[in-house]
C-alpha cells in the first residue's frame, strides 16, 4: 500500500514537473552579419518547425543586425535567415534555455537567374557612423528633381537657393565627384535634372580626409548602377505647378554586358519662376527718420535647359576598370522679369513720391564636364584609383533697367535707364590620387593627393541711355581675371571592432589666388597653408548603448562670384557687389553621441567659425541706396542638442524624426557705422518628422508624411521668423513595376514662407518673402527593355516575409 502511494505521489510530482518544463518559455536571440563583419539590417529571421519546415513565427534584424523571437516553447526548431543578395542560411536549433547564437554571417550571393523582381525592405533612412544615407529609390520622390530630392532630405533646410545643414553651407558631390557651382547655379542646374535614377543622398556631417577640406558637411548624391544584363531604358514626364508651370521630361538609357557599363540620359525643362517680394525700408540719421519706403516686387522667370549626360564603366580586367563621364547644362533661354513699385515718404511720414522701376534680365550660358577614372584592385584589397577632371562655364547677361519716377499726382519727375553686358568664363582642372591599403587586425589606412587650377574671366559693361543711345559707365566697367591654386594631400586610418571604431585622419592644403582688375590694374594676391585634422571615436558598449565622439577642422573658401567688386545694378537704387579682400573662414566642430538601440540619439555639439562669409544688407542713408554686399563677419558661434529618432514602426512604416536646438552667435561689422562691431545672437532650432509607408498587400504603393517647423532664425545681421511645413506624397507602380506614378503636395498649408528683419544702429530693413513653397507635381515613368534586378532570390521570401506579423 505505501509502495503504491508512493508511486503514484512521486508519478504527480514527475507530472507537475514535466507541465512546469513545457510551460517555460526561452528567447532565441543573434546577430547578423556580412562576411565583412558589418550589420544586415532589416534581414528576416523565420523559426519553423523542426519535423516539416512549416511556419511558426518571425522577426526583423535591427539596425544592427540584432534579433530575438521569444515566447518559445523547448523543443527543435529550424532557424531560416535571408537577406536580398545573400545566400540563405537555414539550421537546426534545440531549445531547453535561452539561446544566444552570437554572430551569424552571410555571405553574398554572385549567382543570377532570370525574371524576378525584388523590392528590398530597405529603410528609407540610415544612420551610419559619420553620415546619414536617405534612399531615394521606389519612393514618391524619384520622379521629380534632384533638387526636389534634397529639399526633403533629412537634416537638410532650404531657404531659395541656399542650402544649410544645421547652419553651414554643405558642398555638393555627384558620385563623390564635387560640383563646382554657385548657389544660384546649383539650384538651377538640380531642378533641370531629373531623380529618375538617384539611388541616395548621403549627408556626410564628419567628413574624412579623403574628401576636401571645403565645407562644413559635404552632401554626396549617389546614382543607381544597372543591374540587368542586356539593354534597359525609360521614359518620364513631371509636371509641377505653384504660381506657375514647370515641366521636366527626359529619357535614359542603360546597356550592360560582362565588360561594359554604358548610361546615357536626357532631360529638357522649361519653366516659370514666381517670386513675391516686400520691403519695408526706413532711412535715418542719428536715430531720426529722414525718408521711408515701401516696395513691392514681383519677379517671373522663364527658362529653357537641356541636361545630357552619359558614363562608360569598361572592365580592363578582374581587378581594374576604366570609366569615362560627362555632363552638359545647356541654358539658351533664361529671362526674368522685375517690377518693382516704391512709395517714398519724407520725414513726417507724408507720400513724397513714387517710382516704378522694369528690370528685364536674359542669360544664355553652358556648364559642361568631363572625367576620367581608373581603379585597380590588388591581391591582397588594396585599391588604386586615378580621377582627372575638368568643368567649362561660359555665361552671358544683357541687362535693361528702366524707372519713372513720379509725384503722388503722377506727374513725371524723371526718367532713367541703363543697359548692361556681362560674359563670365570659368576653366577648373583637377587631378586626384587615391590608395587604400588594408592592414593586419582589421585596420585600413588610405592616402592620396589632389591639385586644382582655376581660372575666371569676368567682364562688365554697363551704359547710361539718354535720348535713346548708349553712352559708356566708366566707373560701372571692368575686367576682372581671378586664378586660384590648390595643392593637397591626406593620410588617414581607420579601423572597427566589436567593441570599438576609430577613425583619424589629417589633411593639408596649400592654396595661392590672384584677382586683378584691369581697367584699375589692382592685383590683390594670397597664399596659405592649413592642417584640416579630422577624428572620430565610436564604442559600442552593448546592443543597446552605443558611444560617438567625432572632431573636425573644415575651411570655407570665397567663392569665385563673390571675390569681383563688380557693382550688379538690381534697380537704379540697389545693387549687389563682392569683394577680392575676402578671407577663407575657419571652422571647428566637435559632438558627442548616444544612440540606445540603434534607434534613438541624442548629440550636444559645439561649432566656431572664423571669419564667416555672409551676403549682409546695408543702407547708405544720406544716398537712399540699398546694397547686397559679401564680406567677413568677425565670427559665429553655436552650440546645443539634437534628439534623433529612426525605427521601423511597423514592417509597413518607417519613422525618422529630428529635433535640434541651439543658440546661434553672430557678430559682424556694420560697414556704414564705421565697422562697429554688432552682435546677432538667439536659441534656434528645427523638428521635423518624415513617415514612410507601404501599403497595399502586394506593396505596390507608398507614402510619405513630412513635417517641418523651424524655429525664428538668426543669419548674418537678420532674424527671419518662424515657418512650417506639411507635404504627403504617393508613389505607385504599375504593371509589374514596369510603369510607376507619382503625386506630391509639398507645404500644403502654404506656412513656409517668412518675414525678415534687420534692425541695429541706424539700419532698419524688413523683407516679406513670398516663393512658390506649396506645389503640386504628378510624375510618370515607363521602363522598357531588360529592366527586372537579377538576383537570386526566391519569390518564397516575399511571400513568407508578408507572412510576418507586426
């Protein structure tokens, strides 16, 4: 009998253990990797059952490459992990306790099959190290313009032509080749081409010494490659509507075999420009008003570009390439048209007079490049590559203004006009040499050199006319010649562990200018010599704390334009004019971030700038003229936080949030009160937030939502008040991804425009700016030809990563 209770007490006891051993639930967790040790962000992880293979649940790979699937039960199982590109990986996994599989590596998949369309989950944007990449690809944005693109690009404002990354002015690379443009010019020539074929943008915030010591960000603008074997194209049309019209239609053309990469594209874009503008203007003199204006101004432009370009990639062997590039903006259409309307009171404020003034401005110019590369592969990873370069810019400007002035009963007072010719022609030739050399434990040190020469030629005319002819300026006219030398050489290391990632780097440039101005024979020469140091520390402390600390020294040269005292009439009452005194600024900046798993940082930054260049606006009271001048300010300081945050919300949709605030310190010389010194400062700042969805099952249609609010701004010796934006865009594709259609209402709200002021001494100048913020574009694009991305990869994987649940 007690041999029976016995048993059956210790059978219940083995019973309750047994129910309690399977009611336990265990993590699988890992990390993956490629073979060069770096993270597969986004891969999917299955878990399927050990007897049949069939499906039980899964999981994403994080930002870097972690993953978990919990709630598991003991017992066998079969872990599947796949990425686009890369071999699967399939292998059994018993579970009797938390399982942690370390670092699992794939390896790249070289083989190719026919006829199977893959959309990589991709995020929209990624974080890296010392840069921030947005992928433009299969987004609504691929239609418009390259210049559509940046406007929506994270950490990216735009405020007319002028581009900043929090503050600084960043230099613009196209395939880490650097453009050589103005502000204006840049604009111009990213609206007239299309982003049909952009693969990303890369905001590169700590540049390293491989590139220029120029600028405070450097942003690198990377083209897709083709793919697929045989020859592919495609067609687009996009039509963009403000206040006015703007078109953009063009073709491209790809041809790839085992040696040859061939890719051509054309794009034509006529458009029209509408730009409202008022002035609130009061003259004083020892703080008492002596006269007060009021203006409108309307500008219209319509303009004509045809953009070619075309790259050949030809293989030399296994190890060495050779390619060939080129690009032509031709411009043989650009009118705009100004009218402005002035109210001039006197000193007590009663109507005095009123003029109206007829600005008619027409360009024709040409900006064409050419490069040749050569890259090489050794044995052991080392890689080679020669880059030579050369851009030709040659423009002309006719100029005719014309103003009536009148009494407030509209008798005329008087009449006067003038006429002016200009030709600028810029040669830039540039030669860079690039080695990298992989070293023991990991390390990869990189070096090269690099040389520019430049030449500028400008030339101005200008003439009264009276009585209907033309009778020369002598102090309006005037050749100015401008040539700049730049020598420069880097040397730089890197190296990343599990644990820790370094890299260091330093720069030197040499750099030797000469302007002179002919009709004065004035020759105003320079030379200097700077180390550009750049650092940054990264530790990764746990998957879940990760530890930045970066440094770098960036140099801001004069632009060519703003070195030429040439005085640009806008009206018979103001002009533009730069300076050949201008000095290069200095600048220092140093972070320090955290990021918590892969998904959240926060940074405090630190920047000064010496010698900042800035275009200020100055009265000269006692004259009643208005000058747009370029010159030094003494300097500018910031400093102050960004939170960051970038996650997939779901599998279906992509968060990127950014806030930054800062206080921003101005002080420039007020170049009408003697050069008294004049400080600028205020705390400024931005948040935007940007979504990118895909919906429908098959994920043929996306989504973003953006919204950006700026904080009142301080820039130069202005204060522009605070503005907001919110645009939503559709992207869908059509017939097997053959076609695509996009839509996008950008500021809908029309709240990005703004006011300005400048108030100091005895300057009182208050602007309204009104530009074509909010518009409407639908884009079309039809590919044709072998345009399906061959990979080997199943259509199994689509179907089993929609099995996955959020």
């Amino acid at each position: 009998m007690n041999f029976t209770i016995k048993t059956r007490v210790l059978a219940i006891v083995m019973y309750c253990l047994a129910l309690f051993a399977y009611g336990q639930e265990y993590t699988i967790s890992g990390k993956v990797l490629d073979e060069q040790r770096k993270p597969v962000s986004f891969g999917t992880v299955l878990l399927l059952k050990a007897v049949d293979s069939s499906y039980i649940k899964g999981t994403f790979t994080e930002e870097y490459g972690n993953f978990e699937i919990s709630s598991l039960y003991p017992g066998g199982y079969l872990i599947k992990i796949s990425f686009v590109g890369y071999n699967e990986l399939i292998f059994p996994v018993e579970v009797k306790e938390n399982v942690q599989l370390g670092r699992i590596i794939l390896k790249e998949d070289y083989h190719e099959i026919e006829g199977v369309v893959v959309t990589a989950n991709k995020p929209t944007v990624e974080r890296l190290a010392d840069r921030l990449v947005f992928n433009v690809e299969n987004t609504s944005l691929a239609n418009g313009s390259m210049w559509n693109v940046l406007q929506s690009t994270p950490q990216l404002l735009t405020s007319g032509d002028k581009l900043t990354v929090k503050g600084e002015t960043p230099i613009i690379f196209i395939n880490d080749k650097k453009v050589y443009l103005t502000a204006t010019e840049l604009q111009q020539l990213l609206e007239t081409t299309p982003a049909t074929h952009i693969k990303s943008v890369e905001v590169i915030t700590n540049p390293p010494a491989k590139y220029d010591a120029e600028g405070g960000a450097v942003i690198n603008i990377v083209m897709s490659k083709n793919l697929a074997t045989g020859y592919n194209g495609s067609i687009n049309g996009q039509v963009t509507y403000g206040e006015a019209a703007k078109y953009l239609m063009g073709s491209s053309h790809f041809y790839k075999t085992s040696k040859v990469n061939f890719y051509t594209n054309y794009s034509y874009s006529p458009r029209e420009d509408i730009h409202f503008n008022g002035e609130d203007i009061r003259f004083l003199n020892q703080g008492n008003q002596i006269g007060h204006w009021e203006s409108e101004i309307d500008r219209s432009t319509n303009s004509e570009a045809h953009n070619a370009s075309l790259n050949l990639d030809l293989l030399l062997g296994q190890k060495s390439s050779l390619s060939l590039s080129g690009n032509v903006v031709y411009t043989p259409y650009w009118k705009r048209s100004t009218e402005a309307t002035t109210e001039a009171f006197d000193n007590a404020n009663q109507l005095d007079s009123l003029f109206n003034s007829l600005n008619l401005t027409k360009d024709d110019k040409i900006n064409a490049n050419l490069s040749v590369g050569y890259d090489h592969q050794g044995e052991k990873g080392e890689k080679f590559s020669v880059l030579l370069h050369h851009t030709y810019y040659d423009g002309n400007r006719t100029q005719d203004v014309n103003t009536n002035y009148h009494y407030p009963e509209n008798m005329m007072i008087r009449n006067n006009r003038f006429n002016s010719e200009s030709t600028q022609q810029i040669k830039i030739y540039t030669a860079q040499l690039d080695y990298q050399l992989p070293i023991e434990n990991g390390g990869v040190l990189e070096t090269g050199a690099k040389g520019i020469v430049i030449s500028t030629d400008s030339d101005l005319q200008q003439f009264y006319v009276i009585n209907g002819s033309q009778v020369v300026d002598p102090n309006n006219t005037n050749t100015f010649l401008y040539d700049e030398k730049n020598a420069a050489a880097y040397l730089s290391y890197s190296k990343n562990s599990e644990k820790w990632g370094i890299a260091v780097g330093v720069r030197g440039e040499y750099t030797q200018t000469e302007g002179h101005q002919l009709v004065t024979d004035e020759l105003n020469t320079n030379e200097y010599f700077s180390l550009f140091p750049t650092a940054s520390f990264k530790y990764h402390a746990s998957d879940s704390h990760d530890f930045t600390l970066s440094y770098k020294k960036r140099i801001e040269r004069p632009v060519y334009q703003d070195l030429n005292p040439f005085k640009y009439f806008l009206t018979d009452n103001s002009y533009t004019s730069g300076s050949p005194y201008l000095e290069p600024t200095i600048q220092h900046y140093g972070s320090l971030d955290y990021t918590f798993k892969g998904a959240y940082t926060f940074s405090v930054f630190y920047r000064h700038r010496e010698h900042p260049m800035a275009e200020l606006s100055f009265l000269e009271n006692d004259n009643a003229i208005i000058k747009y001048v370029t010159t030094n300010m003494k300097n500018n300081t910031g400093y102050g936080f960004d939170f960051i945050v970038s996650k997939p919300i779901t599998r279906f949709w992509y968060l990127y949030l950014e806030s930054t605030y800062y206080k921003n310190q101005v002080q420039f010389y007020a170049v009408e009160n003697s050069n008294q010194l004049v400080p600028n400062d205020r705390w400024t700042g931005y948040v935007s937030a940007n979504n990118y969805l895909t919906l429908l099952k098959d994920q043929s249609l996306g989504m973003e939502v953006s919204y950006l609010y700026t904080f009142p701004m301080n820039d130069g010796n202005f204060v522009a008040t605070a503005r907001s934006k919110f645009s939503i865009g559709f992207n869908k594709s059509l017939w097997k991804e053959r076609a695509a259609i996009t839509f996008k209402a950008d500021d809908i709200f029309d709240g990005f425009n703004f006011t300005s002021s400048s108030a100091f001494l005895d300057q009182q100048i208050n602007y309204k700016a009104r530009y074509e913020t909010r518009t409407f574009m639908l884009g079309f694009r039809y590919k044709f030809g072998n345009y399906r991305l061959r990979v080997n990869t199943p259509e199994q994987e689509l179907e089993e990563r929609d099995r996955i649940k959020d």
